[in-house]
C-alpha cells in the first residue's frame, strides 16, 4: 500500500513495523526533528547511515544537494530503493 506524506510516496508492506506505522497514520517518524532540518538547512550533503526506508532521506532530499543512503538490512535495503523509485523514477 502507497501513502503519501508532504509530496513525498512511501510504500507501506508492514504497516506493524514501528517506523512504518507512523507513515501508515499519516507522519513522518521523529517529525519534529525532520521539520527542524528542512527549515533551517538548505543545501549540502545529507548522509543517512542506516537509512531503513528512507523515511528522513527522502524528505532531505527536498532541501539538501545530495543524500547519500546507507542501509545494510537486505529487506529495509529493498523497501528504500522502492520508495526512491516512487518518489524519482
């Protein structure tokens, strides 16, 4: 299942897992903390080490100049370069 939070498209396989289950209610997870970045850091390179599903790349990706998205679970690995695929492809 899609959602889409803030233009942004997220594919939603396991709406049980914790950080999933804020973008199946509809936000981003640590919300506060992704506002704060995008208000106040526009530019640079962005690095998401353990990046999951990229649920603070791709938001980062709309202020940042480059993102680079580490993610060594094969799963997570998958479930990100789908959501990259939705959101840039």
């Amino acid at each position: 299942m899609i959602t889409e939070i803030e233009g942004l498209k997220f594919n939603k396989n396991d709406p049980t897992e914790h950080i999933q289950s804020f973008l199946a209610a509809g936000v981003f997870y640590e919300a506060e903390m992704i506002k704060y970045i995008q208000e106040h850091y526009k530019g640079g390179t962005f690095i998401d080490a353990g990046a999951c599903i990229g649920e603070h790349s791709l938001p980062f990706s709309q202020v940042a100049d480059k993102v680079w998205a580490f993610e060594p679970d094969k799963t997570n690995y998958d479930n990100l370069m789908y959501n990259l695929d939705l959101n840039f492809n």
